[in-house]
C-alpha cells in the first residue's frame, strides 16, 4: 500500500471495531453517531464502515460530550455550528488576503488616494440625501 495513504488522515483505513477498541466505546455507539449523520463513515466494498483519522477525533469529542451528560441531538448541532464556524473562518481569511493583495495592487499604481477620496465624495453625497 502507498505510504501517502497512510500519511493522509482523510483516508478510510479504520473499521468499527477498530475505533470501538481504540476509543473504548461500543460498537453500538459508533453506529448511532453514523446514523445521526455526526460522521459519515465511508463503506468498503463489502459495505463495511470505514473510519478516517479526522472522523476518530470527531468520534472521541462526541464520545467525551456524551460522558458529560449532553445528548446526541445537542452533540450534532454542536459539531454542525463548529464546521460551520471553521468555514466562515477559512472564508473570511481568504477574503482577508484577497483585500490585502487588492491593497498592495491599489497602492502600487496609486490608486489609492482616489479610492479614498471617492469614499469620502460618497459618504458626504449619502449624508446630504438624508438630510
């Protein structure tokens, strides 16, 4: 087998029995995070659940909030709203450098100063309109 593979942690390598054992939980317990759709395993051929690195970690958050008396339902939700939260993270930062290099463009051939002053022409235009 490549060795990338098993450097990737978004490869399905693990089976439910594998993770049940490594994180002491049931076998049960995996199957009910698969069906409330927390983790979406993939399946081998033979139609086995088949867990990624990434999934484990999830697993072991949800298994740790689960020990702290939340229920499965509040589980997803919180697991939902954090990968929501990391994409509008990863938006925002792409956005953030994207201004940046529009920044340093407008800069360099002195734009700038124009934008600035047709910033200012607007704001005052918007000002008298209300008034």
């Amino acid at each position: 087998m490549n060795r990338e593979l098993f450097d990737d942690e978004n490869v399905p390598l693990y089976t439910v029995g594998q993770v049940a054992e490594m994180l002491a939980v049931k076998q049960a317990f995996l199957r009910r995070v698969d069906e409330l759709r927390v983790v979406s395993p993939q399946r081998s051929q033979g139609g086995q659940r088949r867990y990624t690195r990434v999934e484990i970690r999830v697993i072991q958050q949800v298994a740790s909030m689960a020990d702290r008396g939340m229920t499965m339902p509040a589980i997803r939700r919180i697991i939902e709203l954090e990968r929501q939260l990391a994409e509008v993270t990863r938006e925002r930062d792409a956005l953030a450098a994207r201004l940046a290099e529009v920044t340093e463009l407008a800069a360099a051939s002195g734009l700038t100063e124009a934008l600035r002053e047709r910033a200012r022409a607007a704001g005052t235009q918007g000002r008298q309109d209300r008034q």
